[in-house]
C-alpha cells in the first residue's frame, strides 16, 4: 500500500501543475480565478465520488476474487 500511495503522490505532483499551467495559459486574468474554482470542485467532487464507489464495490468480487 505504501508503495502504490508513493507512485499515487509522485503522479499528481507531475501532472497537477501541468493542468494548473494549462489553465493559467489558457484562460484570461478575469476568468482565471473561476477556472482554478472549477479545477478545485471537480476534483473534490471526484473525490468524493471514488470513496462512495468504493465503498459499494468493496464488497463484490471480480473474476472470482474475493
């Protein structure tokens, strides 16, 4: 678990200022405020969501594995 959570941490710290520069340079000073806004509830939403899907398929078995 501790190696997974290690590469999960490594992942979002390349690919979280990539989309943070993304936005940056594609939006103009009056609206940048709104899309880092938007960046921050879709992703809180999206966490949200993983961990009540977790816990619903947590239970099941996939391919005969418990």
């Amino acid at each position: 678990v501790a190696i997974s959570r290690g590469l999960n941490g490594i992942g979002l710290a390349i690919v979280t200022p990539a989309i943070q520069s993304l936005i940056a340079d594609s939006t103009d000073e009056s609206n940048r405020g709104m899309a880092f806004g938007w960046l921050q509830l879709t992703g809180n939403i999206g966490s949200i969501l993983g961990n009540l899907f977790s816990v619903l398929i947590a239970s099941t078995t996939f391919m005969g594995i418990p």
